[in-house]
C-alpha cells in the first residue's frame, strides 16, 4: 500500500487502522486505531523525518521495546512495535482522557487531585527503581481511565531522543520548557528527582488552573526555572490545604537536594496528607520559600537578584 507523507484517517499499519488524531508533539503523533478484529487502541507514529533517521529509528525501537517491559498497573502498556512503509509505530491501551482535558475545566478538587498524584508517584517510583527517568512529566502525558485512576505514558520516546541527543551530539530540545528542571534548563545531569520537579509543575497547574512560570520565550522559561521561587499556590487558590502547599513548594526546590529524596518519599507524604496527627510544619519547604508560606494571602517575595535560587553543585 503506497503512503502519503503523513499518516490520515484509514491508513492501515500492520493489523491497525487509523481513525482520528489524539494529539501530536515534536516527534511523533498519536491516533485512535482500530485492530483488526479487535479492540480500539491508540497508535504513536514517529514522525517522516525521524523515522527517515536509521540512528534515531534504532533508538526508538530500542527504548519503544524497553517501555513495553516497564509492567506496572499505572504505567502504560505498549503492545506491537513495527513499520508499515516510511511509518515507524507502536501500540499501546488507548484511554479516554488525559490530566491536560481534564484541566481544560479548571483546577482539580485536592482529594481527586491527589489521587490522581499517587497513582503518577507509584508509576515513577516503579520506573525510578528500574533506573528509568522520564524526563517530560506533564498533564499531557498523564492519562486517565474510566475509574478515574491515572496513567503514565511516553516513558519510551523521551529516552530515545535523550539517548539518540547523547549519542550523536544533535542539538534537540529534552522535555517540555513550562516543566523543565532547573537541572533540565543548565544541562546537569539528572536523576529521578527531576521527574519529582516536573510532577510539582504538573501539581500546582492541577490545583491552581495555572502555572507558575510562564513566558513564550525558551531561554527566559529556562531562567524563571533555575532563579525564581513560584509565587505561593494557596494566594491563587486559598482552599488549598497548607500540607498540599508545602509538597508543591517542596517539589519545586532549585537543587535537588531540597526535593524529597525519592518517589517513595513523597508517595509516603500523600499518603499522610489525611492525617490530622501530622503537623503541618512536618513537610518540610526550602528555606527560599519559606517566605511563600503565609497564613494570609500576599504577595511573592520579589527574588534577590544577587543570589541564585539554587545551591551549589
């Protein structure tokens, strides 16, 4: 079968046929498809001109292939990994919604939102333990099922390009800038405690309706990241719970170090959020931010322009 330059609605690959585009980022598209005789399920294609890379298609199968061994009820299952003409492609469980739909309607109530957290924690402390970081945590790829439980997916094409970047010394763009590291932003290297950052982002997003860097300049996003403490959750959103606000500041601490340990670490703090026993002051908040911690609203400290918002590495 000839195929056109992009894929499109009836396209067959393999056993699938595609019915409609889910959604598309920098290197590949995601659609809805239909098995053969089967179950509906979502296809994520590898954009032409990646696909076209012998190097970048290799690491792509590679990691494709090491993302379907990641079995864990909160992390997406990938099934067939093939090509079909200039088309390099895998398919995984196709869900109904994702964190960034449902955000389309405002923030999130503290009890859905952090359930929908510690199903994300238990993912990543899984794929942590297995040496796997993410590198591109966000709503977008936070899928949510029918009960409401969350998902994780794309742990596969973000190691491919991070390998494929590390590799072949190409200059591409690793992760998403609104929810970038500090230690993504100065090229430093990374361990699970990044992904914690960008779950942090995900996290005030979700209980604020907005987030707390923002600019249409990369480079300036970069900046905001690595220097300047969030303005406090709970003066955009004062329902907020202080333990919720202090995991959100704790989460988005400039150096690692200040961040919880692990993902167990902070699934165990979630998991004591519902506990009225547990003080408050329990949670612990880097001492940058701890400025940001009001009874009343206020407004954010302004950041001293001497200093630099992290420590030294």
């Amino acid at each position: 079968m000839a195929q056109a330059d992009a894929p499109s609605p009836g396209t067959v690959l393999g056993p699938f046929t595609l019915d409609r585009l889910l959604g598309q980022g920098g290197f590949a598209s995601v659609w809805a498809a239909q098995r053969t005789g089967g179950e509906p399920v979502a296809i994520k294609i590898l954009k032409p001109r990646y696909a076209g890379d012998e190097a970048f298609e290799l690491r792509f199968r590679q990691e494709s292939q090491f993302a379907a061994s990641l079995s864990h009820p909160r992390i997406i299952k990938i099934g067939e990994i093939g090509r079909e003409g200039m088309f390099v492609y895998f398919s995984m469980d196709l869900y109904p919604a994702s964190l960034a739909t449902l955000l389309d309607q405002g923030p999130l109530p503290e009890n859905q939102l952090i359930g929908i957290m510690r199903d994300v924690t238990e993912a990543l402390a899984f794929a942590h333990a297995q040496g796997v970081v993410h590198r591109d945590i966000k709503p977008d790829n936070i899928l949510l099922a029918p009960d409401g439980g969350a998902v994780v997916s794309d742990f596969g094409i973000v190691r491919a390009v991070s390998g494929y970047v590390s590799a072949t010394g190409v200059n591409m763009t690793i992760g998403t800038p609104h929810y970038l590291s500090p230690e993504q932003a100065q090229g430093r290297p990374l361990d699970g405690r990044t992904d914690l950052y960008s779950l942090g982002i995900t996290l005030y997003k979700a209980a604020t309706g907005d987030l707390p860097f923002k600019s249409k300049d990369w480079y300036e996003l970069a900046r905001m990241h690595v220097e300047e403490a969030p303005a406090p959750p709970r003066a955009a959103h004062p329902d907020m719970s202080r333990k919720l606000e202090r995991i959100i500041l704790r989460l988005l601490a400039k150096h690692p170090d200040d961040r919880p340990a692990s993902a167990d670490e902070l699934l165990a703090e979630l998991e004591a959020m519902h506990d009225p026993s547990r003080d408050t002051r329990s949670f612990k908040v880097p001492e940058a931010y701890r400025n940001a911690i009001t009874t009343t609203i206020s407004a954010p400290k302004a950041p001293d322009k001497e200093k630099k918002w992290w420590r030294p590495w």
